[in-house]
C-alpha cells in the first residue's frame, strides 16, 4: 500500500510517498480501506515544523479520515466489514472530560495518521458515519465539525442565541452550518466580500469586512444593538481575542480554538463581563455520535472548498498554507 510519510523537518515538499505492506489489526482493531482525507490547519503546522510536537520519523500525517471496514481483529464487537467509518481525532477519548490519556492518543501526531491507503485503528476511535454523506464528505468530521460542534452544541447553544464566527475556514463554517441548524443567528467575519457572500447563502444573518471595518468588534455591537453576542467562535488570529471579548456580552461565552490565536490577554474583560472563556479541544466520541445523528436527522452536508488526488496531496497542504479556502479541503484516496 501506499502512505505519506513525515521523514524530517523539511515541510511539505519534503513528505515522503512510501510503499509499505498492508496492516494486520491485532486484538481490538480494526482495518479500514481510506478513501478520503481531509487537512487542518493542525495537519499543515505538524508537517512543517514537527519537532516541537516530538514527532518520530516516519509518522503518517493527518487525523481526519473515512473508509470502509475491510477488516476485525480478535473480540471487536463494534464493526463488521463494510461498515463506513471515520476514525476518531482521539483514540482513546471515548466520553466524559477529557485527560491525559486521551491527549495523547491524536492520530497524526502522537500516533500514526491516516493519509494512506489503509489505516489500522483502535475499535473504540472509530464511528458510523451519516448515510447520505459520502466518504469525501464524512472525512472532514472528526477535527474541524467536531471541534464546532464542541464548542457550541455541547456548552449549550440554544436557539434564538447570536454567535459570532470569524473566518471561513473549517471550524468556522461548521460553526455557522451547526448554529443555523439549531435556530441561532450568525454573524462571520472575513476580508472577503466573495466569501461573505457566500456565507449569506449558507445562512449567516450579518457579515462584517474585517479588511474594511478594522474596528470589527464595534461593528458587531452596532448589529447587536449594543448587547453583544451570546457566543464567540475564535479561530482567529494575533489580536483578535481582545476584540472577541469585547464583542460577547456580559455572561457570553468564548471558544478559544486552536493554535492561531496566540498573544497577550488582558483578564479584564473576562473578569469584568463574567466571560466564559473556554479552550476547546477537538471532542470526545460520545459527541461525535451525537453530532452525527443531528448531521443526519438534518442531512446535513459539509462544505468542500477543493479535493485532491492522493498523489497530490503535496499540493493540497500548499492550498492550506495559502490560506484561500473556503470550508475544506480534501484528498482522494
């Protein structure tokens, strides 16, 4: 089979394409055929700069993956070849709060990714995925949808609620795919107007130009008539978390996402408004169930910014790195 290998820090154009023997899974694992793959901007920061993470070489890239069961392993009960599956961000975090453990079990970080042919995973990372989507579809769930879905299902949106999204990137339009579909009001951030544009037709009730309005947080308490927003969605960059605390009301909540928000914080706000701010970390299996039974009750479908072939998947990090998507981007398997 083939597989994308991480072999040093040499970033993306250094990945290496190998051919290596197709897995057995061993007690509890189960073997899944990969057809689709999809690239978050964490797979893009593990491939450039993987040392700081520790990574050993050679290490798979890439967490977010569906395929079909081809394969068990002694005593699993929870699969059956030909099931369609999508593995789970973390193996090893099943439910309830999430631990140590679990941290260390990211697939194309602390353990083997799933941009190959084939994929070996635990019984317990692994899920059913939504019959109407199809395995390009299903493979950009387990990071960016989840992460959203985290972030505002899970700490209690509630329909009538106003969220503030900023970008169009993955998380960000599953935020505004999953707060649409629960009866919020949207308001995204972006310096597009094409991209706004088309966030409109996904549903956003508001938009802002950030490029054009750099006082964004102000224009979001104009729309909001002074209140702020009930929620916050931050995926932003350098400098936009002040602005974020300044947008949400006085008991709002703020989910802090990934690793691009970065810089000093003034507790201030937070102190002064009773801020929620909450770091979110991917999510655990017993919410990715449950998102995937909304995704199906709803039939809802995520949005594709541009697929790739396996072979290019080289190509599809540089598409990352120029920072021009609109929701994901996916490679064929």
């Amino acid at each position: 089979m083939k597989r994308f290998e991480i072999i040093s820090d040499g970033g993306i154009d250094a990945l290496n394409l190998a051919e290596t023997d197709v897995p057995t899974p061993g007690p509890g694992e189960v073997l899944v055929k990969v057809q689709a793959n999809c690239i978050n901007y964490r797979d893009l920061s593990i491939v450039e700069d993987p040392g700081p993470r520790n990574i050993s070489y050679p290490r798979v890239p890439n967490s977010d993956g569906a395929g079909e069961v081809v394969e068990v392993g002694e005593g699993v009960t929870r699969f059956k070849a030909g099931d369609r599956v999508a593995g789970t961000f973390f193996q090893r975090w099943i439910g309830g709060s999430i631990t140590a453990d679990a941290m260390a079990s990211a697939l194309g970080g602390a353990l083997d990714g799933v941009l190959s042919e084939y994929a070996v995973l635990s019984e317990d990372g692994l899920v059913i995925v939504p019959d109407h989507l199809s395995p390009i579809e299903a493979a950009t769930l387990p990071c960016a949808a989840l992460t959203a879905w985290h972030a505002l299902v899970e700490l209690g949106l509630r329909a009538g609620d106003t969220v503030l999204v900023l970008g169009t990137g993955g998380v960000s339009i599953f935020a505004l795919q999953f707060a649409v579909m629960h009866g919020a009001r949207v308001i995204i951030t972006s310096s597009s107007d094409e991209k706004l544009a088309r966030a409109r037709d996904l549903g956003a009730w508001q938009t802002v130009n950030y490029r054009d309005t750099p006082d964004w947080d102000a224009a979001v308490l104009d729309l909001t008539d002074g209140f702020g927003v009930d929620r916050v969605v931050e995926v932003g960059g350098g400098g936009t978390l002040q602005r974020s605390l300044k947008s949400v009301r006085i008991g709002g909540t703020v989910s802090l996402i990934g690793v691009l928000t970065r810089g000093e914080i003034d507790p201030l706000p937070v102190m002064g408004k009773s801020i929620r701010l909450q770091g979110i970390y991917v999510g655990s299996r017993t919410m990715f169930d449950s998102m995937n039974k909304a995704i199906s009750v709803h039939q809802m479908r995520p949005t594709i910014d541009r697929q790739f072939e396996f072979e290019d998947a080289r190509a599809a990090y540089h598409h990352m790195r120029g920072a021009a998507h609109f929701g994901k981007i996916v490679i064929g398997v």
